[in-house]
C-alpha cells in the first residue's frame, strides 16, 4: 500500500515532493562493502594474534602451528581486502555517482562545510531534526575518505611491505612495497605503524556501525537494509533531500520526482480531509 501524499510544503533545489525509494547502493559496492567488513572483522582478530601471541603449546611445533595458522589467515584476508579495494576503485568509472561519493569531497565549499556541520549538531543531539541524504551525509562522506580510505591504504601498503620482507628480491611485493620498511626507518617502526592504523580503521568502524544504527532508528531514511539491497526507503515525504553536491545526483532526483507526480497527482489540503 501507498504511504499517504503530503502537500508540498515549501522545498529546495526546486524539488516539490521527494520519492519513496531510490536505488543508491550497486551490487558490486554492495559485494565490496560486506567482503570489506568481514576481512577487517578477521585482519584486526588475528593481527591481534600476532601482536600478542597465545600461549605456546606443548609437543612438536609444526603438530599445531597456531601463530602459522594466524598468520595465514591474516594473509588470505589481506588478500581479500586489498584485490576487494582495487576492484572497488576500479569500479569508479562505471559505478552511478553515489560509487564515487567517498573518495572526494568538496572541502573548498562553504555550503559542504555547513551541512557538515549540520550532521556534527544532529550527531551531537543538539539539532532536533535529522537532514536527509540519497547517498552519503557529509560527515560520512568526510570520515569515509579520511579515516576508511586512507586508513585502509595505509594498511595495504604497509601490510604488503612488511610481508614483502618475506617474499624474494624481485617479486611484486617488494618491487611495488619494499620501499615502505627504509621510509619508515625500521622494519620495527613500519609493524608499529601498521598495528597503529588498525586502531584509526577500527575506530572508524566502531563509530560508523553506532552511527548506521542509530540513524536506521531515529532518522528519515533507511539504512542498514539500504547496503543489502542497494534501496534507499524514504519515511517521509519531506521535501529537503540534500544529495545537492553532485549534480549527476540532483538530476536524477529530480526526474523521478517528476516521474512520480506525472503518475500521481499531490493532493490539494481540501482532498486531505481539511476542508
Ligand atoms: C584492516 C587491515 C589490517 C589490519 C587491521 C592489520 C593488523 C595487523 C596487526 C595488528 C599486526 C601485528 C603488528 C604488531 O606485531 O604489532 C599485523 C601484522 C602483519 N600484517 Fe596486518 N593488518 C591489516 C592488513 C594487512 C595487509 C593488507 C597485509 C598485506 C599482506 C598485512 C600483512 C601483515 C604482516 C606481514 C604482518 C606481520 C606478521 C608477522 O610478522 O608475523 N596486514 N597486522
Ligand atoms: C569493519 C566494518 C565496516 C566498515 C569498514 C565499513 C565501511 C563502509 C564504507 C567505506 C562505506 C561507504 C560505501 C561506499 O559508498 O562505497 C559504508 C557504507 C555503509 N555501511 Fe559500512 N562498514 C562496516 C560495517 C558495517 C556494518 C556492520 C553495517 C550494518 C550494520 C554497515 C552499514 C553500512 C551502511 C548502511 C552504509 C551506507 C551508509 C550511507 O548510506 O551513508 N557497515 N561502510
């Protein structure tokens, strides 16, 4: 069943009604995004393993091989978090614009800075009500690129150069790594550096389920189901969707939301029940 029209009421960018739904989330972000999780989820155990490692066993070493074992694991996730990070900026070109949202942001627009802080007060529980976005809020997009993007490459780099001090001289890890161990000083400094920026990427992590969460409760959109099905649910029919960054975005709105009033007219107050 159709949720009830609203009457326009008052809007901006020119948009008199917002849609009810619109796909957002393409199936290979939405592959990458859930092979991501999972491969952090298991790199931050089992890095964890091999910076405090259980306690030796008993018998032959080679009988158990737990720190091998960990280390493995570690190694198959990194794998998978890394070849998952170069298809997904691969995707870049072909994805809709909403696939290049976090790898950028417009830092030298007043407007980007004001409805950033928006989402800081909204967040912050000062501002009462929540603003309303088809892609990423500003504060996402900005923590995304800052703290995932970056941090995840961080680790990638200095994963493979700290792995590349075992593979052999000419193989691809050193050739497109080795470089990281003398730029940090020490292989030891390197391993500090890499076990630190797990903190930051987790950090992110933590901070971005609450904030899914949290939104999926008390804001006007969907969220948690929006990165299984790629749909984003609007709950209501306010008008101010503030996807305004990219033009790509706004017009595509824009159309639907002509597409849904040529289907539907909006009601006047009287058919409402106010005359
Ligand atoms: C989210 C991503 C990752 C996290 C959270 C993570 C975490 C960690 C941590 C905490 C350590 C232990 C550092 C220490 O001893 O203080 C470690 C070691 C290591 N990591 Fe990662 N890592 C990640 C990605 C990668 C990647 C992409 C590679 C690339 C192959 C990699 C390769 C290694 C290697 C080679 C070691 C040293 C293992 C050893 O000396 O036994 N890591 N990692
Ligand atoms: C290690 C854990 C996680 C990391 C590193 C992570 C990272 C990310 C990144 C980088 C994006 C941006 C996707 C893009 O536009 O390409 C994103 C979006 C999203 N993630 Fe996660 N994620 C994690 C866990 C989760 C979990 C557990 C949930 C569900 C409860 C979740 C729900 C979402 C949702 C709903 C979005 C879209 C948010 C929006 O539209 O603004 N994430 N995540």
């Amino acid at each position: 069943m159709k949720p009830p029209l609203s009457p326009p009421t008052g809007h901006s960018h020119g948009l008199t009604r917002a849609p009810k739904a619109m796909y957002v989330y393409e199936w290979p972000v939405r592959v990458w995004h859930w092979v991501t999780t999972l491969a952090i989820f298991v790199l931050a155990v089992t890095g964890y393993l091999i910076a405090k490692p259980l306690h030796s066993v008993g018998g032959e070493a080679s009988d158990s091989w737990v720190n091998g074992w960990i280390r493995t694991i570690h190694f198959v996730a990194a794998y998978g978090l890394s070849v998952a990070f170069l298809m997904r900026v691969l995707w870049i070109p072909f994805g809709n614009a909403h696939s290049r949202e976090i790898f950028w942001v417009p830092l030298w627009k007043a407007a980007y800075w004001k409805e950033l802080l928006q989402e800081v007060r909204w967040y912050g529980l000062v501002k009462k009500a929540p603003a309303k976005y088809v892609g990423h809020n500003p504060l996402a997009r900005f923590s995304m690129l800052f703290m995932f993007v970056l941090g995840t490459l961080f680790l990638i780099f200095t994963g493979f150069g700290l792995y590349s001090e075992g593979t052999a001289a000419g193989s691809w890890q050193r050739a497109l790594f080795g470089w990281t161990s003398s730029f940090a000083g020490s292989s030891m400094t390197l391993r500090t550096w890499h076990h630190l920026a797990m903190y930051y990427v987790l950090a992110f992590s933590v901070i971005h389920m609450y904030l899914v969460l949290r939104e999926d409760i008390m804001g006007r959109t969907s969220m948690a189901s929006t990165m299984v099905s790629g749909w984003r649910l609007f709950r209501d029919e306010g008008t101010d969707i503030d996807d305004a960054e990219e033009p790509a975005i706004r017009r595509g709105i824009e159309a639907e939301v002509r597409a849904e009033e040529a289907k539907e007219p909006v009601p006047s107050p009287a058919a409402q029940g106010k005359g």
